[in-house]
C-alpha cells in the first residue's frame, strides 16, 4: 500500500470558529446552533447572512427535560432541554455532549460539556 502524504494547513485553533448565519434572523448570543452532527453555543449576536464566532468547546448551563440526569451521561437536546440520551431514541435529539455534574429531578438546568 502506497503511503499517503496529506498535508494540513493550519486555520484557526478550533474551540471557536467563523460561522456562517445563513438564516434569516440574527442568531443571539448563548443560542445553541445545531453544526452538522455537533452543537455550538453563539459567542456573540450573528446577523443575518454574517459571520460570527461560535463555541464549540466548553462546560454550559443548558435547560433540562424531567427528570435526573447523572454525572458523565451522554445528553441531547430535544424541544430545547438536556435530556439523557437512549441508544434508539434519538430521533428529533441533536447531540449536545457528556453531563458533568448530576443534575437532581428538581434542577432546572443540566450542566454539559458540549461535543464530546
């Protein structure tokens, strides 16, 4: 098998990156945008058809679904809230990441270190 020579360009560092809104609206700063298979938290307020920053690393404080959620659970989020996540129950679930603090029952949000 012949050896591969790929070579990288180095582009930016990647915990932030330029995002394109191609949306209609302004996405506001903390909103949570769906990126491929992953999620990004805005950085700032992104018009329209702009470009913005969008986290893509990071431990937030995310609205939680009913319920407990334990420590270093993988979660998505569905209607807008942190969820556990169920092997065969994704559909309608974007990933969000891992918990990293037990979330109790009466917990309005869950804490998540996105994208992993």
């Amino acid at each position: 098998m012949a050896e591969v020579k790929t070579k990288a360009i180095y582009w930016q560092r990647g915990e932030n990156i330029d995002f394109l809104n191609e949306t209609d609206e302004t996405i506001e700063a903390g909103q949570l945008v769906p990126f491929g298979e992953a999620i990004g938290v805005a950085g700032e307020d992104i018009p329209a058809k702009a470009v913005g920053s969008l986290h893509l690393e990071g431990v937030y404080k995310i609205p939680k679904a009913e319920g407990e959620i334990d420590n270093g659970v993988r979660v998505c989020l569905k209607d807008g809230k942190a969820q556990k996540h169920t092997a065969g129950s994704d559909e309608g679930c974007a990933w969000l990441g891992h918990t990293v603090a037990k979330a109790k029952s009466e917990d309005e949000y869950a804490l998540v270190k996105i994208n992993v």
